[in-house]
C-alpha cells in the first residue's frame, strides 16, 4: 500500500498517525509533509524508525521549493512527479491521509 | 480577459492594463504602454524602469513609491530620489504608471 | 499625526503548502506604509518561511522568500524568531535569508505582551 502525507510533522499529527497505523509498503512524503525527511529535526527519530518497515519516499520538487534538498535524511529515495505516478500505479491502493 | 497587440502580436493584460505574464515583457511592449499613457519614453524614464526591472529581479516585488523614492535617491542620487522628480517623469504615480510600463504588477498596497 | 501603535505578525505557517505566509508577507508590507511600528514573529513551522536556498521552479510557485530582504527597504527591522522552533527543525541563523533576532519562547512571550495589535497568521 502507498501511503501519501502533506502535512508537516511538528504542526499535524498526521504524520505520526500514518507511522503508528501503517504496517509496510511505500511512504510517500509531499508538499509540507516533505519537512520530515530532512535531518536534525525533532521528528527525525520517528522516522528513522519507521524506516525499517517502510519504504520513504520524498517529492524532490517540494524539498527544493523548501531550500531543503540538501538536508535530505539519508535512506529516503528522492521522486520526481514521474516517480510519483509510478508509485501510485505499482500499488494495489492507496491513502492519501488528510 | 483584456490584451494589448504589440507589432502584430497578443499580450494578456488585466482590466487597468498591467501584462499579466511578467516573461511577455520587452521594449516595444514598454513603449506601446507608455504611448497609452501619454507618455514620451526618454532616457531618464528607461533609468527608473530599469530600476523597477532589477528590483523586482533582485526582491519579487514591485516597490511602494516610498520605497521606490528612496532606494531611487540611494542609487541615482537625491536629485532623482524625490517626489517632485518621480512625478515628472510619470504624472500618475511612479509607483502605478512605471510599473505598469515596466510590465511588472501593480505595487503592493497601491489601490 | 496620529499616535504610533505597535503591530506584531505572528507567522507559525510553512510557505508553500498554505497560503498564510504569502498573505501575510503582503499584509505586512501594506501595513509598513502606514509608519506604525511593525514586527515580525517567526514561531513553530513559521521559521521554515525564512530558511535560504528556495527553489520553486518546480511546484510552479513563486518564490516569495527574496522578499523578506526588502523589509528593510520598508523600515520593517524587528523580525524575531523563536529559538525553540528553530532548533527543533535543525535550522540556526545562519540559515535564514536575512538577519533575525533569536527569542526564547518566553522573551518571545514577553514581546508579545507589549503589543497594540497581534496579528497571527
């Protein structure tokens, strides 16, 4: 399954919410939910954690718009918008989380 | 929507006649703006729309007059950083008739 | 002349992914045409508004960040930022795009007290 977050980790608990709920697949992190994949953030933690069960995946077109890319969490798998509708047709469904 | 035809050519612009595409600009658009004004281009109108050009290059914006009177004053010097100068060269406001030549937006604030 | 009253922006949003940062950027530099005296508060996802290095090319967005270096131009000098939401998103002052002042959350509390008008965004 893939899972689609756009809601930044230290303002919603969205994020967190699709970490505790999410068994596997992908992870896809866009628009303000991309602030989880950069290091040295308080949210870093949780999301190395969950990294061993999913599979992270970042919209780079909303890291670089955040003056971001450079900070990117080692592991995580950068996507273009090309990348993005590959994952969506790869898995069987998916949940974009509000 | 409004346009504008420039040597055969169609530029969207709003309602008071500002482009709306920042890219669609150049100098044959600045003059055919300026005439609609009833403005003459000269040396010293090109110097303050260069100006605005390279501000909003450099700060996304198109400056208040207060701002623009000022930055104008701190690099053209005082003679042409005043009031008096500015609405010489454009007698219906740097602010909204320049810009509007510059093809940059409306300044922010203005009304 | 009318008596100078103290406005302060409180900015606690991430640009882009919500439209508060670019609106309030812009209710700021209407404001400053009125010389009142205007600060800017940078707390929680808001300091993200301030990091350098934004590239919008590709989200077809305007980069709205080089603006807040024209603050100065328009006499807007007292922009704050909370040290706590700073820190917690790994960011320090080098990287913001202008020069900041650093609050604690309490000085920042305090600041907050001493205001006419807050406006939160």
């Amino acid at each position: 399954m893939l899972h689609i977050v756009n809601k930044s980790p230290l303002t919603s608990t969205t994020l967190e919410s699709c970490l505790n709920t999410a068994a596997g697949g992908d992870l896809l992190l866009i628009e303000d939910a991309v602030y989880a994949a950069t290091t040295g953030s308080a949210f870093e933690g949780k999301l190395k954690a969950a990294m061993g069960r999913l599979k992270v995946h970042v919209l780079m077109p909303d890291l670089e718009a955040r003056g971001l890319a450079d900070r990117m969490i080692e592991g995580i798998t950068p996507v273009d918008y090309a990348g993005f509708v590959g994952l969506t047709v790869a898995n069987k469904n998916c949940q974009s989380w509000l | 929507m409004a346009s504008i035809e420039v040597d055969g050519k169609n530029y969207e612009t709003d309602e008071e006649g500002y482009l709306v595409n920042l890219s669609d600009w150049n100098k044959e658009i600045a003059d055919y703006i300026a005439k609609t004004e009833s403005i003459e281009m000269s040396d010293q109108h090109w110097e303050v729309i260069n100006f605005l050009r390279e501000y909003f290059d450099e700060y996304q914006i198109a400056p208040a007059v207060r701002v623009l009177t000022k930055a104008i004053g701190k690099k053209l010097g005082a003679e042409k950083g005043n009031s008096e100068y500015l609405y010489g060269l454009f007698p219906y406001g740097p602010g909204k008739q320049a810009c509007k030549i510059a093809g940059l937006p409306k300044p922010t604030g203005c009304v | 002349m009318s008596d100078v009253k103290k406005f302060m922006f409180v900015n606690r949003k991430a640009p882009y992914g919500t439209i508060y940062a670019l609106e309030s950027l812009e209710v700021v530099l209407i404001t400053a045409a009125f010389d009142q005296d205007v600060s800017l508060a940078f707390m929680d996802d808001g300091v993200y508004q301030l990091k350098k290095g934004q590239q919008t090319k590709g989200i077809e967005t305007k980069n709205f960040s080089p603006t807040y270096r024209a603050l100065e131009d328009y006499d807007v000098e007292k922009l704050y930022v909370e040290k706590e939401a700073m820190e917690a998103r790994g960011l320090s002052e080098e990287d913001f795009i202008v020069d900041v002042t650093v609050l604690s959350r309490a000085e920042m509390g305090a600041m907050m007290d001493e205001q006419d008008v807050v406006l939160s965004f």
